[in-house]
C-alpha cells in the first residue's frame, strides 16, 4: 500500500528516485544495504545487484514484495537512458537527504533532458503514520525487548559489569529472533547513570546505586527502544524523589498523548513536572521520537516541534533528571498514538526496583 499511495502521489511526466536504504525498504518490502528504486504513476522499477537479486526474486515469489513493482539487475543507467525518452518525464523527483551534490550534478550531466525537483519529506510523512501489520511488528520487536528486561533482572548483582550486562541484553534478543540491537546498547551505572548516553564500560556494579538500561532491537525489520532505571540494593531519598519525579513526568506526557496533540504540548507536559521539582536544569533532551524502521524517526515530542501527532504514530517517551557525578534516571515506553489515547507497548511495571 505504501508504494501505491507513493505512486499516486506522482502525476504523468514525473518520476522519483529512492536511494535511501530506508525508503527503499518502506515502500517495496525489500531489505537492501544498496539498490535504485524508480517509481512512477503507473509502475515501479527496482534494481539490485547480484548480491540481492536472488533474494528478491525468492521474497517476489512468496509474495512479500509490493505490487506494482518489476526487478531489475543492476543495469539502472542503461535502463534510465530509455527510459526518460521513451516515458516523456520530464520531473525527476530525487531524495535531497540522501542524494550528495556531486551525485545530483553527474545526474544532471548525464540526463540532461528532465528537470530534478527534491522530494523534501514527502515519505518521511507517510512513514509516520504506522498501519497495524507495522504496528503488529513493532509491537513484536517492543515485545523481545521487554522479554530480554525480565530476563536480566535477576542476572544483575554486585561485581557484574556494565559490558557483560549489555552483551547479555543483546544476546538474550538476538537468541529470540532479533537480527540485532536497534542502536549501541546503553547500560550506566553509579555516577556514570547521569550520562544520557553514556557507553557501557568494563565498570564493576555496586551495592545501592542505580543502574539505567536502554536497548532495543531490530526485529523483522522493525525496532524497539526501552528504558528502565532500577537500584542495586537500597536508594536513598534524594535517589527515590528523582524516581520519583521521573515517573509523574512521564504518566503527566502519557496523558497528553492523543491524535492531534503537538509534539511541544506533549513534550512541556512532562517538562513541567520536572522543572516544578527543581529539576529543569538537568533534562536537557526530548521526552520522545517517532520509531519504526528507524530507531530515531518523526514526529517527536520536543520543545521545537509544535507540528501535530497524527493517529499510527509510534512515539517513545521518555523523560529523564540527569545530576552530573551523583546519578541519572530515565524511563522509557513505547506507545501508539491513537484518536483518544494511547496503547502502550511495555507492560513491565515502572515502580522503583531494588534489586
């Protein structure tokens, strides 16, 4: 559906170029580190090398790949050349993100007949609103996330590491399907848990301190992306005001989520309740970003962001109190923006842990 709603979009006379590796992916099913998709009003045109073209040919017999769209080996200008005369284009729409200027101008030297026009974020909005088999993968990616949650908690004790934590985070998704983590694997601890994104270090565990974990994974082609913030043995009351307040920030967004909402309403929702503890000064990032075949994609939920939320967005949310050489908490769900609400995609409880 995605192609066919992209291809309606194009009028006679006008043709795109898709070159991002993500783009390719959202609109003809197919996973490639490299390949050139051609589209049009009536018909698609993808083309890979040999490395994928079997696959492809494999995934188009099972019915995996959009319709509309005919395989191609890797002889694109060969095939561009005819193509631009014997179809009339005269628009060449071109991916402005993800096409260099060096690039644009060989193409223009090359074809110089056809007039090249941006893209701009033309499937960058259809991508945010996500239909229910991507949601349904997502949910399934959110899934392995929180299962791989459930299954370190027990594992975490004095004398671990930062290092052995993450790796067996990642090892636990990848037994379960995962094809890998959706981003480096964060796992902080101690006074290191104030850097929001801080890399996991041969650093030991200790006794009542906290440690924050955000991970995800890719999972049939769809990313999660978790937080959870738990304590090694007992916090101390500084320690539990900071959960504390951390938590109220984000019940306070979750409930400004809705279709419709900007992503500024939603972000100062949590943003308040932190500065009304006298915390403002130390959460210095967004309380959320879209998610899907990206790990970090629009809309978000930001102070500058004041465009609005539409329903099928998949949004993280997470607020954070970040105080240099003490500590740091963050919590973080994923959840579906719909019409009057929200779905959640995490269930696991985000009261105060310790362990």
């Amino acid at each position: 559906m995605s192609l066919e709603s992209f291809s309606r979009s194009l009028s006679a006379g006008e043709c795109a170029l898709i070159l991002s590796r993500v783009s390719r992916q959202f609109l003809t099913g197919f996973r490639s580190s490299d390949g050139v998709l051609l589209v049009t009003r009536e018909k698609s045109f993808l083309f890979l090398d040999s490395r994928y073209f079997e696959m492809a040919q494999i995934d188009e017999g099972r019915g995996r790949l959009s319709a509309g769209l005919e395989l191609h080996p890797n002889v694109f200008h060969e095939f561009f050349s005819d193509f631009l005369q014997s179809r009339a284009i005269k628009t060449v729409y071109f991916e402005d993100r993800e096409m260099t200027v060096s690039s644009l101008a060989r193409l223009k030297e090359r074809y110089p007949s056809a007039e090249y026009a941006p893209l701009t974020d033309r499937i960058e909005k259809m991508r945010q609103v996500k239909g229910e088999g991507e949601i349904k993968k997502l949910r399934a990616a959110q899934s392995l996330a929180e299962a791989a949650f459930a299954y370190i908690l027990p594992r975490i004790e004095a004398g671990r590491t930062e290092l052995a934590v993450a790796a067996e985070l990642e090892y636990f998704m990848k037994q379960g399907g995962a094809s890998g983590p959706s981003f480096d694997t964060i796992c902080v601890s101690g006074t290191r848990s104030s850097l929001p994104h801080g890399t996991p270090t041969d650093a030991p565990l200790e006794k009542n301190t906290f440690i924050t974990m955000d991970f995800g994974c890719m999972l049939d082609g769809y990313a999660s992306d978790m937080t959870r913030t738990v304590c090694l043995g007992k916090a101390d009351e500084e320690m539990k005001k900071v959960y504390g307040t951390v938590l109220s920030a984000q019940l306070s967004a979750l409930s400004a989520i809705r279709a419709g909402v900007t992503g500024k309403e939603a972000d100062r929702a949590a943003r308040d309740v932190i500065a009304s503890a006298g915390y403002g000064d130390f959460f210095g990032h967004s309380t959320g970003h879209g998610i899907g075949l990206q790990v970090h994609e629009a809309p978000s939920f930001s102070p500058s962001y004041e465009g609005v939320i539409p329903a099928g967005a998949v949004m993280s949310v997470e607020p954070g109190i970040y105080l240099p050489g003490k500590f740091g908490v963050r919590i973080e769900d994923l959840v579906v923006v719909r019409e009057n609400g929200f779905e959640n995609l995490n269930t696991s409880s985000k009261l105060l842990l310790e362990l």
